[in-house]
C-alpha cells in the first residue's frame, strides 16, 4: 500500500471541516487541515453567529418602549454601531482562537493558506508544496452570489455587512430567503430605514404560506418597506448622470441624503430605478440573492469530481464523490445548506471511513429557524406540501401574545400542526413567535420521533406560554 503523508487532508476550516478533521483525528488517524481564510468559516466569522449578535443587538429597541409599559421609568438611548462592531470583532477572535485550540489540541496541522487537488490523492498548497493523503474531504462552504446586472458591484452581500464601518441611513435589501428577511429584521431594529425587494408572490419561497404572510405581514407592521412582486432594473452611484434625471425621480419617493460617514461595504448611495417604477437612491444596496459552491479553480475535475449544474460537488449518500478516495461535505455540495447538517455530514464521513462503520446522512424532518421578527421555526411538511401528498388536517391558532400585547404592541404569533388524516401523525410544525427556534428545537424532537396529534394532545400544557398551544389545538381549522 503506498505511503501517504496524512490519512485525511481536510479542505476547509468551517463547522464541518474542522468537526470532521477533529473526530478523524481522534480515533488515531493523522489528519491536516488548510484554511485560506479564518477558522470557523461561514457559520463562525461570516454568518450564523455574527448574524445571531445582530439579532440581539437589534431586539433592544422594542425592549425600551415595553419596559416603559410595565412600569420601568426607562429612556430610550442611541445604538453605537462601532461599539457594537468593536465588541462583535472581539468575540469573532475569540472564537477563532477557540476553533484553533481544538484542531491543535486534537494533533490536526493546521495550514493557514490555500488548498487545491493535484491529484486523486494529492493536495496542492498555495506555498508551491504538495501533501499526500489517504483521503480528502473537500469542505469548502459557499459564497453569496450578487445578480448578473451592471453595476451590481454596487451592492454589498452579506459578508461586508460586518465589516461596515457605519451604518447606512437607509438601505435596500434585494431577495426573499433566509438572508434578506433577518437582515431586513436585524437593520430595521438597529434604526435603519429598510425597503425590501422581493421578485416573487411572498418572501421565504417554499415555506409554509400562512407562517410567510404572517412573517410578511409583522414585517411590514414594524416599517419594513417590503414591495413584492419587485426587482432592480437598473442601479448606478448615486451622483452619476443619467439619462432618467436626478435620483429621486420616479414614484416621488424621498431621497436618501447620505451620510458623510456613511461607507458601508459598498461604494456609496446607489440610485436604482425599480421594476414598480420607483426610483430612488439609498446609502446602501445589500444584495441576498443566494449563495453558491466555492469549487472554482479547486482541480475538481481535472482529477475526475463531477460537479452539478450549480457548480456543486455531486456526492452519494456517503458524502463519497465520484473519485473514491475523495469526500465532500457541507454547503460545497449543495443538499442542506445548514451549519448543524454540515457538522452530521462531517460526524457520518468519519464513521463511514475511519470506524468502518458506513452511515448514510438522515436528511430527513430537519429543523431550521429563521431569525426574523417575529422568528420562524420550523420542522417537516408545509400545509402545501402535505396535501399535496396525502389527506391531512391542519391544526392553526393566531393570537396575540401576552406580554406585548400588555405593552400595547400589534404582534401576532402562530402555531400550526400539519397532521395526517390517516396515520395520525404531525408531518409538519409551523411557529411564527419570539424564540420560536428554541420551542422548533424541541418539538422537533417529537415531530422526528413521529408523534401523533393524539400524543401532543396527551402532553399536559405548560401554563402561561404562547407554545401550549401547541398541545391544546382542539379542532381542525380545515381539512386539506
Ligand atoms: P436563498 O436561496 O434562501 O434566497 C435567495 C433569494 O434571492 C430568493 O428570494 C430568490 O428569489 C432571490 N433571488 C435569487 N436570484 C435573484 C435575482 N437575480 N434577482 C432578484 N432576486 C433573486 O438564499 P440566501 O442567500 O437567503 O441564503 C442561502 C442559504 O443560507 C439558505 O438557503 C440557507 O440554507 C442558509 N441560511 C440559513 C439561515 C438560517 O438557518 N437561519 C440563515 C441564513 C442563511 P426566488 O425565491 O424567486 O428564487
């Protein structure tokens, strides 16, 4: 059997690499890991916990006016973005030094530059050098993806919203996934002025309806400007001449005056005449228009992996591609593009390769939240879906919760079991409410397991919380 420097060279340090690298690395094998960027990927540096510090940050500004009705003589302060920035760049290093103490507490050698295939079993660094391995695992992440237009360069994506030095005055958010709606959220609570456009029917395509409009709705309630059924036709620097006349042109619609300071990822205000017919400028341009695989000039297919149409990594069920000695987990591959299924793809590879023992991903009734205000949690088959499948009755109740209502605030909440006629079991839950992703965390527990509508009625509610709802939904409101 040849020799090979390493038994696993992991491409990329995200949650999945760096999981996988670690638990290789612990049943004795001898494992390296490159990174071009900083440990901790998407997930740690650029996304999930950043994004989650923003919610945070962002939620303080109702929790002013509601202290005042419950009594506490409370006044309302401003938000300072560079001392929020500061403390955020702090806690970012912090963690990376924590991602780094566990690869080289774990005997992972960590290489701090960029990593592409020279070969089926053979690694080449940015540095010129080459390393062997048994096995490669290509963990690479993804990318967001700005829309082909001119000018588009304008707009930031997601990753410079951390790095903004100020805030933008005001800002148009483009796109109806995940990304744009909790940044549309996170910005509104931090004072921003946000319009968002969306080029379908209804923001968070493939969701549940009713829990969409409702999100719509409550967004559209606290003074997100969100226009449906919208896209940029066309965008330029706001103090470029255009044929169209200045900026501001167009349905009246105000212009933004920019901040002195205002920098942001982007190269300033930016003039965009709409497909609705507004035309405007706005300090910034935040682009969530999706994101893509990073497999660009990686040598996937000179050594013989086969990419998918969207330039993803095509893997079997084993994460295993079409060249046998070379894996691939995570948002690379395109299938769920979650941290915690990148970390069980990454957790399933080791037992498959390095404990003999081969176990396919389950990416079956995989909870998710999306972190808008109101947040979303969600687990398993949408109303549409279901009765798409099979005869099913639909559990719902919308009400206003209790302590906002007490301090005078609109906010709705949702609860909704998605049960099947026949077998009687909940194929989806819907919860549109605050910390609606921690009560999905746990009722997903239930829904994986394959409760029925008869054992969440059987559970005893708890008293007084919007989730008892959940076990106390009589009646079907529709059969579907
Ligand atoms: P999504 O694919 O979820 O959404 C992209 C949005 O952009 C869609 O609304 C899409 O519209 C729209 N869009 C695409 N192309 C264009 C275009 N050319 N012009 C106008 N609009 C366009 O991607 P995101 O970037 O929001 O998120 C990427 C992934 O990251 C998610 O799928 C999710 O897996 C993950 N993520 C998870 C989070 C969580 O768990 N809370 C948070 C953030 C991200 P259309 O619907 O018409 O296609």
């Amino acid at each position: 059997m040849a020799d090979f420097d390493y038994d696993l060279f992991v491409i990329g340090g995200g949650s999945g690499g760096v999981r996988a690298a670690r638990v290789a690395a612990a049943t004795g094998a001898k494992v390296a890991l490159a990174e071009d960027s900083r440990l901790g990927g998407t997930c740690v540096i650029r996304g999930c916990v950043p994004k989650k510090l923003m919610v945070f940050a962002s939620e303080y500004s109702e929790i002013f006016s509601d202290a005042r009705a419950y009594g506490w003589d409370i006044h309302e302060g401003s938000f300072d973005w560079g001392r929020f920035a500061g403390q955020l760049n702090t806690e970012l290093d912090r963690l990376e030094g924590v991602y780094r103490g566990l690869l080289e507490g774990s005997n992972v050698e960590i290489f701090d530059q960029r990593a592409k295939l020279a070969g089926t079993h053979e690694v080449r660094l940015s540095d010129g050098s080459t390393r062997s391995a048994k096995h490669i695992l290509i963990a690479t992440g993804g990318h967001p993806v700005r829309p082909e237009m001119p000018n588009a360069h304008l707009g930031m994506v997601s990753d410079d919203i951390f790095h903004m030095e100020s805030l933008p005055r005001s800002i148009l958010i483009v796109g109806g996934g995940y990304i744009a709606c909790e940044f549309a959220c996170i910005l509104h609570g931090l004072g921003v002025e946000v319009t968002q456009f969306y080029r379908g029917a209804q923001i968070l395509r493939g969701f549940d309806e009713e829990a969409r409009g409702l999100i719509a709705d409550q967004m559209q309630e606290r003074g997100i400007d969100l226009h449906l059924g919208t896209n940029i036709v066309e965008m330029c620097p706001a103090d470029a001449e255009r044929p169209e006349g200045p900026a501001g042109e167009g349905l009246g619609a105000p212009v933004s005056e920019p901040r002195p300071d205002a920098e942001g990822g982007s190269a300033g205000p930016v003039w965009v005449k709409a497909s609705n017919g507004m035309a405007r400028s706005f300090d910034a341009v935040l682009f969530a228009t999706g994101r893509a695989p990073n497999t660009r000039d990686m040598g996937l297919e000179e050594v013989g992996v086969t990419l998918g149409r969207r330039g993803e990594i095509v893997v079997d069920d084993f994460s295993q591609t079409a060249v046998p000695s070379i894996y691939a987990i995570g948002d690379v591959t395109d299938r769920v593009n979650l941290t915690p299924v990148a970390i069980r793809e990454g957790m399933a590879f080791v037992e498959t390769v390095f404990k003999g023992n081969p176990t396919p991903v389950d990416h079956e009734l995989i909870p998710s939240a999306v972190f808008t205000q109101p947040e979303f949690g969600t687990i398993g088959l949408s109303e549409e879906e279901a009765r798409d499948r099979e005869p099913v009755e639909i559990y719902c109740t919308s009400f206003r919760p209790m302590q906002t209502a007490f301090a005078g605030r609109p906010d709705r909440v949702m609860m909704k079991l998605v049960v099947s006629k026949e077998t009687r079991r909940v194929l989806g839950c819907h919860i549109v409410a605050p910390h609606a992703g921690e009560m999905i965390q746990l009722a997903g527990i239930a829904v994986k397991m394959g409760a029925t509508k008869e054992d969440f009625d059987r559970t005893v509610a708890v008293h007084p919380t919007m989730s008892e709802e959940l076990v106390t939904m009589k009646s079907p409101v529709r059969s579907a």
